[in-house]
C-alpha cells in the first residue's frame, strides 16, 4: 500500500471465503473493502478510530452510494484507490473506486462520513478539524451530494419479506456497536437462494440513522419498489421500532 498525492492506493487479494458457490465475490466485500481501506488511509494521517478516540472523537459513516460493474471471483488480486473530497456541509466524502487489470472496473462509491464528538454524540464542524494535511489531486470529482435518502414506504409496498438476523459478537466494531457492513447483510440474508443466485447486484444506496447494539432485536424488511429495473427497498430497525438504516438495491439477471 502506498499514498500518492494523497491518494491511497493498495492491492487487495481475494481470499476463498469471499466469493459465493459461482465463485463471484460477495457484494458486501465491495463495501468492507472501501471500508478498510478508508480505515487505512486514516490511520496513515493519525487520524483513525482509536486515535480519533483518545481525543473524544470517532468516525461514523452515514450513507454510501455504490456503482458495481463487473464481480471477480477466486483467486484474484484486485486494485484499489480511495481519497477524501473536499468537505461537504458536515460530511468528508470519500471516493474509492477498484479495478481489476483485466476485467477492468469492478465499482466506484462515494461515502458520506462524519466525525463525531463521543460526549455529545453530535457531529463536528469539518472547520473545526484539521483534517487535510496535504492537498489531495483527485483522479475524479463526483458530486458529494447524494440526494434525498430511500424512504421505506410501507404502504407503497404489494409485499415485504420480514428477517429477524441474530446478533453474533463479532458484529460490534471498534465504536462499540454493530458495524454498518452488518446492516448490508442483513438486508442481503432478507433474500431467499433463488433470487440471489439468479441474479447480482448493480447498485447500492444506503444510509445509516442510528446505531445497533449487541442487545438488540432486529427486524429487516424488503420489499420490491420497481419491477421494470428490479428495484428493491430494505428497512432495519430495533425492537422498539427505530430505523437503524435504510437501503435502495438495483439488480439485474445474470446473463
């Protein structure tokens, strides 16, 4: 791994437990990939979770917007690049974008992060913080505004799928509640075998409202927006009714 310009660059390996039975890798490890790499990244500026920690901050991710081209199976190594944005009202947007040296493009994303005060658990002004030690050359811009969040309708919907996931401890992460890439799953395990061998999934948006415990009881609930462009919509939320996230999948047959 190495940093150019500000620009972190790595080559991730695709390990066996990543791909699925038609050894296509799992679109959640597109998400935890663009993760750890910002993880990394941060970490490289001492600006990490427990670093962040120690001064009473931490970082907490709120939405993520996901294009997928291509999937690649195992083994394969794959290339990845990741940079912060300019700050965005109180967001630091962060591109990643990975690529395969044959396939070509595999996905680009963009995600909404924001540093937050553990006391007081609001975000923190990005003037505030002097988080840009060196200027960045972006490879690309893309636009820091995402958009209205999904809304989960429920009754625009002719049928919803209910899931109860079971909480297992290595979901929490280092802020001490369950990981945002959980959240995924989950509304991926909502789906039955069928669907999800049938077809992959193209695009992904997905917001983050509130935090999970290792104590919760959650309920996940998908039902189908579009049938022309195969649209599905997901809601998470705890026993006492709060929505924890909420997502937007597009997908298409495998051809």
């Amino acid at each position: 791994m190495e940093i150019v310009d500000g620009v972190f660059k790595d080559v991730v390996r695709i390990s066996s437990h990543e791909v699925d039975q038609q050894n296509s890798i799992h679109p959640s490890v597109y998400l935890l990939m663009m993760q750890e790499a910002a993880g990394f990244h941060a970490y490289q500026k001492n600006l990490s979770i427990p670093q962040l920690m120690k001064e009473g901050k931490t970082w907490v991710v709120t939405r993520t917007k996901m294009e997928i081209y291509n999937y690649v199976g195992w083994p394969n190594s794959i290339n990845l690049e990741t940079w912060p944005q300019k700050p965005w009202r109180f967001y630091f947007p962060r591109v990643c974008r990975v690529s395969h040296p044959e396939v070509g493009a595999l996905f680009t994303s963009l995600s909404q992060w924001v540093i937050m005060d553990l006391e007081t658990q609001r975000p923190i002004k990005p003037q505030q913080i002097n988080f840009m030690k060196a200027p960045v050359k972006e490879p690309i811009e893309v636009n820091p505004d995402l958009g209205r969040k999904i809304r989960f309708d429920k009754e625009s919907y002719d049928k919803i799928i209910t899931y109860n996931p079971t909480i297992m401890y290595e979901d929490s992460d280092l802020n001490q509640h369950i990981n945002n890439v959980i959240y995924f799953k989950w509304m991926l395990d909502s789906l039955d075998f069928s669907f999800r061998e049938s077809h992959k999934l193209v695009e992904l948006d997905i917001s983050y409202l509130a935090q999970a415990y290792n104590t919760d009881k959650i309920e996940v609930l998908t039902a189908t927006a579009s049938l022309d462009e195969l649209i599905l919509h997901h809601q998470v939320s705890n026993k006492e009714n709060k929505v924890l996230s909420v997502a937007s999948t597009k997908w298409v047959s495998h051809s």
